[in-house]
C-alpha cells in the first residue's frame, strides 16, 4: 500500500514574519548564522518573563547597554568612562525615550512566536542578501549567551532555525524590499497594509523560503527538473503531465457543473485534452516554466488546495513504479504539520482520479511521467514511504 508523504510547508493563518536588522552597525550576521539565534544589540541585557512589567528598571537596563555597547565597539584609545552598575541608571531615562527600544524587546523577546518568520537584511551593495529563519525555540530566562565582541555582557537571544542565508535582495519585488526598510532594529511585516496587500508580501517570503507551502488558500508546489539541457520541447511532457492531473481533479470537483454546461466530464477526456481545456486553468493562479539551468515547474494554485495536492500524490506514485491498481490502495500523509481534512480529502481526490478516469488515462500519465524523466530529469519533493 503507497504511503505519500507529500512533504509540503504548512503555514497557518496566523504566522507572521518579522525583519530584524543585524545589530545597530548591521555587522552581527555572521554571528546569527553561525550561533542559530538572533538577538539585539543590547549587551548587558538580561531579561525574565517579567521584564516588560518592571517598566523602571528595563529603562536602566536599556542606558547601560546603550553605554556598553558603545564601550565595546570605541577604540582602546577613546573609550568613554567605563560604564557603572545598572543600579546606577535608574530614573535617569524616562519610558519615552526607552520607546522604541521597549518595542523592540517586546517584539523579538515576547511577541515572536515559534513558527513565525524572521528575515535580517545584510548590506552587501550589489551582493545584498538576505537571511530568512523560524523561531525556533519561545524565550527563556536562561537564552543568554556571550558574543566575542562584547566580552562577558552577554546578550538575551531567540534560536532560530535557517531555512536560507543567501537570497540575493536585488531578485525581490519593490514591495517586499520597501517592507524591509524601517528605522526601528525589529518590525512586524506589511503590518499597516490591508490583509490582501500583506498576504502578498508574506506569500513572498515564503516563496523564498520554502520551495512547497499552504498558506490560507494558496498552494505552491515545484515540479523539479535537474536535467534540462537547454532542448525547448523537453519541457512538453511535464507540462503536459501536470496540467492534465490538474484538469482531471478539477473536472471531479465541478463533474455535476460541468455536464450542464455540456463540456466533456473526466471520464472522457483523453489526456491531451484534459490538459488543453478550462479544468487545466480552473484556480490555477500561475503556471511558471523556470528553465534556467536547472529548471522547475512552479504551480500556484488559489482555492484548489487538494486539487494539486492530488497531483503530486499520483505523480510520487509513478515516480516510484506503483501501477493503476497499487494506487487506489494510497494513503496521504504530510512529513510536518497539517490539517487531517486536507489530507483526507487529498486521497478522496486522488483515488476518485484513479478509479474515475480510468486505466488507460492514467497508463498515459505514467508514460508522460517517465517521458518527463528521461528527458529533464523530472522529480518532485513528495515521497512515498515504504
């Protein structure tokens, strides 16, 4: 019996993505890279779950570390007055003028959640990249860790898990690069934008995250196809082969509409017309061919969720050899978190394909498949488990 894990990226509806400059010189990425954390440049800082609550004495810590820091980045020669005790600094700085650095605490320290997205921008020129992680870990009273450069004051930080450290920034919409700016060290993304406008910033930022996600009702999916060598009508098969398990689910999903329309139901599609008709379009925001060395098909899929998702199924189903009979024997699984009913109703669909449509389409895909193949290499991330 095939088990498919169809190793996608869930994201749900609440996740947020969170920019966070590099220290107040942006020259601390190094450091959150190799270390898997990302902190602000407050050494001296200590925080406990009730810091935000003792108002007077984070606005002492706040100047000392201001002062720290200072200290530690002047130059031997023209360092200030070391600086004193934190005792020392308090009421000698009002909440006003601790604003925006409170606001930076609150939102790295307590408002981050696990799962939420970071993304730190480093200055490069044109080699300006960007860092994108999720927080990994919620913060704990003992997540202080010294950093060479500030000697034996430590700093609080988040763990973070990198997912990349080397998207190039000059490859981002303006509207994502325009998010990315901001004076404050941590801002909340697209956070003043209507949530249409900022579900399309953070789809973005997944895009670059994650090669397969669900977030809302956006599907993404890649086909890969590694071995392309530059012969354009290598990409036919593939294509093909998507397009048509996408207009076969779809003619399943709207069969009763469908006939009183008059046009043909799954049954009788031939592949070549199923992958030329309206089903292959039905919620189908993009269907991008990247063929740059080495190539990929990215399919973006609004609304129909379990209609791509059943296509990678079968299609990881061909990859490993199963036949038409194997098949209607699937179960759907998913690697990371993700909603039972859409995995149920992804096997619902991909069986309903199988036994609906009948062997001698589905003999025709699994051609398409190894056609695909033979002539680019064609895979994708969903896997079946043995």
């Amino acid at each position: 019996m095939p088990a498919i894990d169809l190793n996608i990226k869930y994201l749900s509806a609440d996740v947020k993505v969170w920019r966070l400059y590099p220290g107040e010189r942006r020259d601390l990425a190094n450091i959150f890279r190799d270390t898997e954390t990302v902190f602000l440049d407050l050494p001296s800082l200590m925080l406990s779950p009730s810091s935000l609550q003792d108002r007077r004495f984070l606005n002492a810590q706040i100047a000392r570390a201001s002062e720290v820091r200072a200290w530690h980045r002047a130059q031997p020669e023209e360092r200030p007055v070391t600086p004193r005790n934190v005792g020392d600094y308090l009421d000698t700085i009002n909440s006003r003028s601790t604003g925006q650095q409170y606001g930076n605490i609150k939102g790295l320290y307590f408002d981050a959640r696990v799962g939420d997205l970071v993304v730190v921008p480093v200055d490069a020129g044109f080699e300006s990249y960007l860092m994108i992680g999720e927080i990994a870990d919620n913060f704990h009273q003992s997540d202080h860790h010294r950093i060479d450069l500030y000697g034996n004051d430590v700093v609080p930080f988040r763990r973070v898990r990198w997912i990349t450290v080397d998207q190039r920034t000059r490859l981002l919409t303006p509207q994502l690069a325009g998010e990315l700016r901001g004076r404050r060290a941590i801002r909340l993304l697209a956070n003043e934008l209507d949530n249409d406008r900022r579900d399309r910033i953070y789809a973005e930022v997944f895009e670059l995250s994650y090669q397969n996600f669900i977030f809302k009702d956006l599907c993404e999916y890649i086909f890969d196809a590694p071995d392309y060598h530059q012969r354009a009508l290598d990409v036919f098969p593939g294509a093909q082969l998507i397009s048509a398990g996408i207009a076969y689910g779809n003619a399943l999903v709207d069969n009763s509409r469908a006939e009183l329309r008059g046009i043909a139901t799954a049954k009788e599609m031939t592949v070549a017309d199923a992958s030329d008709s309206i089903f292959a379009e039905k919620g189908i925001e993009a269907f991008e061919l990247d063929f740059a060395s080495p190539g990929s098909y990215r399919v973006k899929a609004r609304g129909r969720t379990h209609v791509l998702l059943a296509v990678a199924a079968l299609v990881a189903c061909m990859a490993a050899g199963y036949t038409v009979g194997d098949m209607k024997a699937m179960q759907v699984t998913n690697s990371g978190p993700i909603p039972v009913d859409m995995t149920e109703a992804t096997k619902r669909l991909a069986d309903q394909v199988v036994t609906e449509v009948g062997a001698d389409q589905i003999n025709q895909m699994i051609q398409l498949h190894r056609r695909a193949r033979e002539k680019v290499g064609f895979q994708l991330k969903a896997r079946v488990q043995r």
